[in-house]
C-alpha cells in the first residue's frame, strides 16, 4: 500500500538515533517499551541508558533487590512499571533460562506486558506482522483517514487496531510500526504539526477538512480528585529523621516517605498543629515544627491531585528508631519527595 512505503521511506530519511534500534535483542528492545510507555524518549533515553549499564543482562536484572529497581526507576513515575518489570525479568530468568518468548501470544503473558508492547517486540525481535497502536499511532491514523471514533473507547480500540493491522507492511514490519510511532512522535506531534513539510499532506483527509486540531477525539476523563497531604519530616539533634515504606496496592507502592498525615482540605497552620498534637509520633514528643513551603506543591497524577505541605519537625530526640539525614538520598521516594529532598538539602 501507498501509505506504507510513504511512511516507510519517510523514516529511512527522518528517523533519531537511539540506542534500542541499534539492536533486535528482546531484553533491551522490552526494556526501552517499558520504560517509554507513558515517557517521551527525551525524558526515557537516561534511564534506558541506566539500567543498560547497571543491569546489562536479564539475569542481572531478575537478581536486583525490588528496592534498587525503585530507586534507578526514581523520577519516571507509574511505578507499577518497576515492579512488572522485576517481576517479568525473574520469570524469564528463572522459568524460561533466559529466552524471551518469541512471539506476540506469548510475549503478553508477561507481566505489565500488553497489546501494545507485544506487538513492538514480536514485530523488531521476531520479525511478526503484529501491528502496534500507541498514542502516536491513534494520532496518525485519526488524522489521515478523518476517524471520529475516541481513542479511549473499547470501539476506538478495536477499529484502530485493525486499521493499524491492514495497514502494517508485513514483509517490513519493524520498519512500519517503528515509522508510524516516530511519525506521530516528530511530524504528526499533537500541537501545531508541521503539514507543510508533511509527505501526506495531498491525501491526509484531516488536513483537508481543517480538522487536524480537532483529532484524535478522547472521551474526556473524570475530575482529577483532590488529596491533601502533609508529610512530617523529623529533624533530632543528632541528625536523623524518619522515613517509612508504604504498604497496600496504591500509589507508590514499597517507595518510601516521611510520615503522612492526610486531611481533607487544606489546613492553616494553627489548625495543623492543633491536629497533630495526639498523631503518635508527636504526642509524647517535645518538639518545634514549621512549614517548609507556605503554598502547597501540587503534584498531578492521572486520576488525583496532590496538594502538598512538608512540615520540619524540629525535636531533640526522635520517637522511634530512625535514620541518618545523610542516607535519606538512598531510598526509592517518590518525585515529589525526592524534588523536596534536594531543595531541602539535608
């Protein structure tokens, strides 16, 4: 088809240079579709680049302790991404010697491993016609053939992986999902794409209707919740604080945080203070405590808003056992907690 040697030569002339396409080994190529999922590759590549060089096989990885996945993961977000990817490295390791499965049915059964990702490594490593479908993908294809359809709607779901699979040069495969992702990425970008220049811009039926900002067409999410969080960073004259792992399935599962008091609104200061004075840490405590950031640092997940306030907890001696400031740097934290670490400079 027209539209696959189009894309196809386009990406011979305009692709970037990136470790991963240097090489068709599954770890590496499974490693960067981890890593890129819901990550620009500006934002992926140091980490790719990373956990290459620390853990350069997927023996190594599997043998890794969680805690320093977590933290080499520190600052990319969605960490359940870490956890599959240790979980994915001891099974290939430990219950297939090392192999990769070698084709998209059997790639999905690893775990944090779907549609999308299966398909990137069945097409690259294996050289199967499996198409893949990503954002830049959606992006493309709305454009070019006019399609209304949300993309997040199991409906648009299916009909752009069809489209996508038609469409997929299968004596080429590698080249045309790679083409039509780095399409998306830097021709067809969401906001102000350069049509001009564009090896579409004759047939692209967006472009013609004027509908380009207008697609790809997303049922719009529901309001971000708002959270209220107020962490309690304890300073003792010896230099030590407190810091604990969160526990349960939600965000920032097994990071590690000061200790969190949760509200629901935004307190004053005085009101604050009034709260904490029977928290357990605090009530048997002589102590001074202030606020480190007079407005709260909001930190914005997909589905909640964090509303954020860091307290300084100044007391002679800690309430439970602690540790050095100077190791706090050591632990996987989450972003914000991290940005408060270093702003704080322990």
């Amino acid at each position: 088809m027209i539209f696959s040697k189009t894309l196809i030569h386009w990406y011979s002339i305009h692709k970037r240079n990136l470790p991963w396409r240097e090489t068709n080994n599954p770890y590496y190529i499974w490693l960067s579709e981890i890593i890129l999922q819901q990550t620009q590759v500006k934002q992926g590549l140091p980490y790719y680049e990373a956990f290459v060089s620390k853990f350069p096989s997927v023996f190594d990885l599997a043998n890794a302790n969680e805690s320093d996945v977590l933290k080499l993961w520190q600052g990319l977000g969605y960490y359940s991404r870490a956890r599959n990817l240790h979980a994915s490295a001891k099974y290939v390791a430990n219950e297939l010697e090392g192999v990769f499965p070698n084709n998209y049915k059997d790639l999905l059964k690893l775990k944090g491993v779907g549609d999308y990702t299966a398909s990137a490594i069945a097409s690259i490593c294996f050289n199967e016609a499996a198409a893949v479908v990503d954002g830049n993908v959606y992006r493309v294809l709305s454009r070019y053939f006019d399609i209304e359809t949300p993309i997040n709607s199991s409906k648009g779901a299916k009909e752009f992986k069809t489209l996508a699979q038609e469409l997929i040069d299968a004596k080429q495969p590698a080249n045309f999902n790679q083409a039509i992702m780095e399409f998306g990425a830097t021709q067809c970008k969401p906001k102000n794409p350069n049509c001009t220049t564009c090896p579409f811009n004759t047939s692209c039926l967006a472009l013609k209707r004027n509908k380009i900002a207008d697609l790809p067409v997303k049922i719009k999410s529901a309001k971000a919740k708002k959270k209220y969080f107020n962490f309690l960073v304890f300073i003792s004259e010896d230099e030590k604080t407190i810091i604990e792992k969160r526990k349960g399935k939600g965000i920032w599962q097994n990071l590690y945080q000061f200790p969190l008091v949760e509200t629901e609104n935004e307190l004053t200061e005085k009101a604050f203070k009034n709260l904490v004075l029977n928290h357990d840490l605090l009530k048997d405590t002589a102590f001074k405590m202030s606020l480190y950031n007079k407005e709260s640092l909001i930190h914005k997940l997909s589905h909640q808003h964090l509303h954020t306030k860091f307290w300084i907890i100044n007391t002679e001696k800690l309430p439970i056992k602690g540790i050095s400031t100077s190791k706090v740097r050591e632990f996987a934290v989450p972003i914000l907690i991290g940005n408060f670490i270093e702003s704080f400079n322990f």
